[in-house]
C-alpha cells in the first residue's frame, strides 16, 4: 500500500538517510571497523593482538569479533542486518543477524575490561540491543522503552560498561523481540577471568554455541515469525546436521562446552561416551562442592550451561539434543503412524488420481533417510547425513565429538571417521542363536520352574479371606 503518511515517511526517513551520510562521515570513520563474515564456517580462536592475555573461546560454525583499544577501553562494531545463512549445504535462509552472519559474532573480553560496542541499525525496524546476564548501569541494560528510546534504522547506538563478571553470557535485541529472535538476531559474550580463578579451570579446547529454532516452509527461505512451538529446523548457531561442524579434540584433552538456549522450548543436551559436570551458567561459576556428574543437560529457555570434561576415550562420540524431533530437520507433523500398514496397493490407486502420491512409514521412519524424492528447492531432506557404515538419519541438533590420539594442540581441523581397533565393534553374528534360559527343559535360571508335588497334585496354600467369605462371595482361591 502507497499511503500519503508511507509516502511522507519515507521521504523523511531517506532525507536522513542522505544527510547523515554526508554530515557524519567523520564520525563513521571514528567507529571501528564493522568487520563483516561471509562463511558459516568455524573459525579458529582468534587470539588476542593486545589488552589482557585470555585462551579464545572456538564458536561453533561462528567466529569471535576482532576489537581495538581505544586509550584502554575495548571497541567493538555491532551491525544489525538482514542476512542469508546456509543452515547446511542445498538450504540458505533469509534471516536476520549481525555482520553478516545469524547468530552474530561471538565477544570475548576479560574480567575487568572496560568495553564499549557500537549497534547500527541496517534493519528496516527499530532494534535495541540486551547483554544477558551482565552486571552494568541500568541504562545499558538494552530494554527499548524501558531503559533506553530504541535505535532507529540508520541510527547507531553507543554501550558502554566494564565487564564485571567472568562466565558465559549473550547478547539480543530487546524490542520487537519475537520477530527479530525468530529471525535470528543473537551472539554469544564470553568474559575470561582476569588470571586465575578458584572456580574456573584452564581447559584445552572451550567451545560455545547458541540454541536457536526456525519454522521456514519447504521451498522457501524466510521464516515465519508466529510460530510459537511447532519449528521445523532445531538448529546449533543457525545450522542443522550434516551443516554442524564437528568438535575435534586430542585425547585427553579437557574440553569446555558452553551452551546458550534461546528458542522457545528446553533442550536436553546428550554427550556419548564421557561424564561431564556443568561448570557454570550464566549466573557464575558453580562451586566445585556443588557440581555432580551427568551425561545429559537440559538447558531451559534464556539458560547457559557450561559443561567440562576430560575428552579420554577416542572415537565418535555423538552429541546431540535427547529430543528426538529435535534431531530432524523440516517435516510435517501431521503424518499418520503406518508401520505395519501395507500401503502399496493403497499407493497405486491414489497414484492414479494424484500422481505424485508416495507412501510412508510402512516399516518405520528410517526409509526416509534414504529416499531419493525430489525436494522442493532451498530445503533439506528430514533425516539426512553419510557416516562410514551408512546414513546418520538424524538433522537437527547434531553433531559429534571426534576424540584422537593425533590431533594437535590447536588444530581444529576435522581427522576423518574413526578407525576402530579390531574387536572393539558390535559385528553382526552368524553363530547359532543362544536358547534363552528360561525356556530350557532343566528349569532355567531366571524363573525356576515349580516342581511336581508327588502324586501329581500341587498342593495351593489358599488364604481364606475373613470378611468377605460365604456362599458365592469373592474369596482368593
Ligand atoms: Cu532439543
């Protein structure tokens, strides 16, 4: 609609656009670089040129947003922008983000550094930006309304606080929220201790990574914001497996995991083959008395949990969110249950009425990993992904943790399938089948069988019971 208000608008809105390219070009070039990524690949840790020394975090399919200093205070260049994000390869989204990429880049400071961010708005709303779980002045807190007028498209804002706090934290807009999560807009913020810490442990590897969800129809690119539970792409920092990277590690190596949820529902994280404990969450550290062993997290919504772990027994270790549908990618839930549900003569009779008819779910689910129907463009099949002995049949939330001996001190390069010492793999078997115990003629083990009484009889203790008895009435014999 081309309304006179729209038009006036507008024109308003372009004329500032004009004047405030030509009248702040010096103060555009007093912000600091606003450092664009174009790769949804993990980069390497970044290592810090100046400031505070601090071991950098590894983002998961992300990367760390270099900074300067600036008579001591650490700068850094935030740009909210409309963005296309490959969740894995053959799907690229439309989506929301910062520099260039959803989430946006990752922000390491140390204890104590005073930190100052730039946000321009590039989006054609009014955004604002929150830092979770950061002790700061209220009016830095990012609340548009509340504690701050919301940043204008075109208009950058300036944030400035020392972090206070070590630990694991995020940052998203607080304004028009639901749209502008739904559309990607989030980054991690990780704060090192200053030196060391009683509660903090040096680790070898530290990773981090955001829970994040989109609803985007098959066939296109943009997500629907609306959705409130029902998404169909559970993602790891806006990627779906196969499009997750691994987590390469040496053996023996103590490995950090830092892991922010911000979809709308809870996710229990699962690690194959290790114990880890959780560490810390975006509260703090947690006392060393207080920490207990577990294989599974879960992580609630606006939670971090920070899990450590002594990576010691070589291989690849799954990791993944425990709820199955979160480990597939889009698929309609509207799908009957057809196992043992013969559909082929079913199938040829629709087929002639709807010719692209295709029968499912006859013996199970698992036929879908490897069908080869054609797919709507710019989607991903539900349950995809090669491993050495055949299809993954898992999306979604997935990746894996590949533990070996040869992986070198700060390489994050991927070391290829493991290679099983003979022995050491479930195999199939060819031998007789094992009679199972119970059933043997001698009695079993399990479950003896009652010997005979002589005479033939079994003689059957009955409890009469006291009240109820008489003629006709429900005794326990
Ligand atoms: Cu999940």
């Amino acid at each position: 609609m081309f309304s006179r208000r729209n038009f006036f608008r507008g024109a308003g809105a372009l004329t500032a656009a004009v004047s405030a390219a030509s009248v702040s070009r010096v103060a555009l070039a007093a912000l600091p670089e606003a450092v664009q990524q174009t790769r949804p690949d993990t980069m390497p840790p970044l290592q810090p040129a100046s400031g505070r020394p601090y071991r950098p975090v590894v983002t998961l399919n992300g990367w760390t947003l270099p900074f300067r200093m600036n008579q001591g205070v650490k700068e850094f260049h935030l740009v909210a922008e409309p963005v296309q994000r490959e969740l894995a390869p053959g799907m690229t989204a439309r989506l929301w983000g910062y520099n260039g990429q959803s989430p946006g880049p990752t922000i390491e400071v140390v204890e104590g550094d005073r930190v100052r961010v730039f946000v321009t708005n590039r989006l054609p709303e009014h955004t604002s930006m929150h830092w979770h779980g950061q002790r700061l002045p209220n009016g830095m807190d990012g609340v548009s309304g509340l504690t701050q007028t919301a940043i204008q498209p075109g208009q950058t804002y300036v944030y400035e606080f020392e972090a206070r706090r070590p630990g694991s934290f995020m940052y998203h807009p607080h304004a028009d929220e639901m749209t502008q999560m739904a559309m990607g807009m989030m980054g991690l913020w990780i704060t090192h201790p200053k030196g060391r810490h009683p509660l903090i442990d040096e680790v070898d590897r530290d990773f981090c990574f955001l829970l994040n969800a989109f609803d985007i129809d098959p066939g296109s690119a943009t997500p629907r914001i609306m959705t409130m539970l029902d998404f169909n792409l559970w993602c790891w920092n806006s990627r779906v497996f196969p499009g997750i990277d691994t987590l390469n590690v040496r053996k023996n190596d103590k490995v950090r995991i830092r892991v922010g949820n911000l979809t709308m529902t809870n996710h229990p994280i699962h690690l194959h083959g290790h114990e880890f404990t959780v560490t810390g969450t975006d509260g703090g550290p947690i006392p060393k008395t207080a920490r207990w062993p577990e294989v599974t997290t879960d992580i609630a919504v606006g939670q971090m949990r920070q899990v450590e772990f002594v990576a010691d027994e070589e291989g690849d270790w799954a990791f993944h969110c425990h709820k199955s549908h979160h480990t597939m990618n889009a698929m309609g839930h509207q799908v009957p249950t057809m196992i043992g549900v013969p559909q082929q003569d079913l199938a040829d009779k629709i087929s002639r009425l709807v010719p692209d008819y295709m029968a499912m779910g006859e013996r199970g689910m698992a036929e879908m990993g490897a069908m080869q129907m054609p797919l709507p463009d710019n989607t991903l099949p539900m349950m995809t992904g090669e491993g050495p002995f055949g299809g993954v049949e898992m999306g979604g939330m997935f990746s894996i943790l590949k533990v070996r001996k040869g992986q070198k001190p700060g390489d994050y390069s991927d070391p290829g399938w493991f290679q099983h010492p003979a022995g050491t793999q479930a195999r199939l078997w060819t031998g007789p089948a094992p009679q199972a115990p119970r059933t043997d003629a001698a009695g079993g083990q399990a479950m003896p069988r009652q010997a005979p009484a002589a005479g033939g009889s079994v003689d059957l203790r009955v409890r009469k019971s006291g009240g109820h008895g008489g003629p006709g009435g429900h005794g326990e014999h």
